[in-house]
C-alpha cells in the first residue's frame, strides 16, 4: 500500500518540529537532555546488563565493560597491581583478576571469576565511528549522557595549567585536559564523572563503539574506541604489559588522517623524527617496510620495534616517494 500524501506531510512535519527542538535556543540544555533520555533510556538500560560498578578493595572507583569469554575491561589507572577486584550489580559480585594492561591507553584487562557466561559486548562492530553521529554512555544502571561524536583518532598531551583565566574559570580552562598522554581516542560532548570513568559507549543501536576514558575540556570528553581494544584484546589476554610507561619507541610527530594520507602536522622540536629528516606536511607511508595509513597503524607499527632501533621510514614528500633510515628514541 502506497503511503498517502497525508501522512507523508505528517512524517515531514514530525522530523521538522524534531530538528527545530534539537537547535532552537528556546529550549534549555535540561530539556533537550530529558528528550535524549527518553527517547535513548529503554536501549541504554538493555546495553546496562554488560556493564558492572568496579570495585577495588570495597569502594567502587568507577566502571567495567564485559567482552566475551568473561573478560571485562577498564581503566589501568583504577586497578593497582596488588587489589582487591570485583565487579558488582545490585547484590551480585565477582571477583576479577588483571592480566595485560595497555599503558599507552590507560587499559587494563580483567578474567571476571563467574560460573556462567555473562551478558558481554561484541567485539565485532563494522560501522565505522563518524563525526556527528550520536554517542550514548551507559552504567550499570542505564543511561548516563547522552551527546554526539567531534573527533576521531586524537593524540592527547598533558597541558600546563594555572594563569589568571583559570583562576576564574574563563574560557573553559578549569578542570581541562589530560594529566598523561593518550595514544588514540575520539571526543565527544557528553562527559561523564569521574567515578563514572570506564563505562560503555554505545551507538544509537545499542552497539559498543567504545570506553570513557576521562573528561576532556568543559563540556567534553575523551573515550578509547572499540577497534583500538580489538587491537590489543588477544595481547592483554596474554597478560601482556604493552607500550610500558619507560622504555616506548618514539618518533617524535604528530600527526593527523587526511583523505590524502597520514599527515605530519607537527615535529617534536630535537626528536627523532626532526633530526632524521621528516619535515611538516610530509606524509607517512610505512615504517620498516610496513604499511602505515593511519594514526592506529602508525601505533601498532612503532610497538613492533625497539628504543634505539634504525628504522626505514617511508614517506612522500610533493610527489616524491622518499625512504631514510631515523634512529627511534626512547620517552617514558
């Protein structure tokens, strides 16, 4: 049956109200957050029964997400080595044991110690993370924000703090940014607390794209995706300890995904990519033979080698393709 003309104008008039809610600035944050929560809270509360209040040594100190096989994974940060590690909900605990943790992302990986497998997250997520699309976080209990994705693949460095605008809070300069680095991770505009670090970020079908990692600037935050945790699950699995704070292979550029390539938009002043050669706007092409396209790639190719290792780096430069060997360094 065809649809009459009546309610395709209907149909149009629902999506134009909809999207005047969404940007008209007569309606405060508060309700288009109650809009988002009701319209996302029945998926949010599905998607809640994989995930579990992390508790280390009887206080609950944040999140963890569980992936299958009874697996669970959270933030490195919230585990100390020698701890007690449960997993909680409601009256339910578990018992966890760390085994491989990723310094370069603040992971680790938990074995949940439970006699039945546990509702768990995919691993498999084809769709690709895009600019725009709606993100939401999810705890134990539900939704917890609700927001939408504005970068992919981001480096993250420490920055100085203090100055007079932060003293009064101007600018958005107070409570900002990353005390460590961070490898890869997208930002989106819906931050969680700090107790609520480590829990799920799905998409708006309910699929895990991701964890939150920290807040990032007023407003926003930091989260590592589902494709990077896919990277190193079989690693952590192991009980692997990757990219350790002492001893990392380092080139020294920061760089960005383009359509065109892996863009160097920045050296580090004297490291190892500046003295070798490498200059701003080159492109990345591959690292000892290898093919590198993107800042993930570029990771996983640099934890094959070694501090103090010569390394062929191709890369083009205008329309010249051009390989030269750099001594790779070695940062904490």
């Amino acid at each position: 049956m065809q649809p009459s003309k009546f309610s395709w104008f209907l149909r149009l008039r629902v999506h134009f109200l909809l999207a005047l809610f969404l940007i008209s600035p007569l309606y405060s944050q508060q309700s288009r957050e109650k809009f988002f929560r009701q319209a996302f809270a029945p998926l949010a509360q599905k998607a809640a029964q994989k995930v579990f209040w992390l508790y280390i040594d009887g206080s609950q100190v944040g999140y963890a997400v569980v992936l299958p096989g009874n697996y669970a994974i959270t933030l490195s940060s919230l585990v100390p080595s020698k701890a007690v590690v449960e997993l909680r909900k409601g009256k339910i605990a578990y018992r966890a044991k760390p085994l491989g943790r990723d310094e370069s992302n603040d992971l680790v990986l938990l074995k949940v110690k439970a006699s039945s497998s546990l509702p768990a997250f995919s691993l498999v997520n084809k769709s690709k993370l895009q600019v725009g699309q709606i993100l939401i976080s999810v705890g134990a209990r539900g939704l917890l924000t609700v927001g939408v994705l504005s970068a992919v693949q981001r480096q993250v460095r420490p920055k100085k703090r203090g100055g007079l605008f932060s003293v009064f809070g101007f600018l958005g300069l107070t409570h900002t940014g990353a005390k460590r680095s961070y490898a890869n991770v997208f930002q989106h505009d819906s931050p969680v607390a700090s107790h609520q670090y480590g829990s799920a970020v799905v998409d708006s079908k309910g699929r895990l794209v991701g964890i939150n990692l920290l807040n990032a600037y007023r407003g926003t935050g930091y989260g590592i995706s589902l494709s990077y945790i896919r990277s190193v699950f079989e690693a952590l699995k192991k009980g692997k300890r990757l990219s350790p704070p002492t001893g990392q292979p380092y080139l020294g550029v920061y760089v960005q995904n383009t359509p065109k390539g892996l863009k160097i938009i920045s050296l580090v002043p004297g490291g190892p990519a500046a003295k070798g050669g490498l200059q701003k706007g080159d492109y990345l092409l591959a690292i000892g033979g290898k093919k590198v396209s993107t800042i993930q790639d570029l990771l996983v190719r640099l934890r094959q080698q070694k501090p103090g290792q010569m390394v062929d780096i191709t890369f083009r430069r205008g329309k010249q393709i051009l390989t030269i060997p750099i001594k790779l360094g070695s940062k904490r």
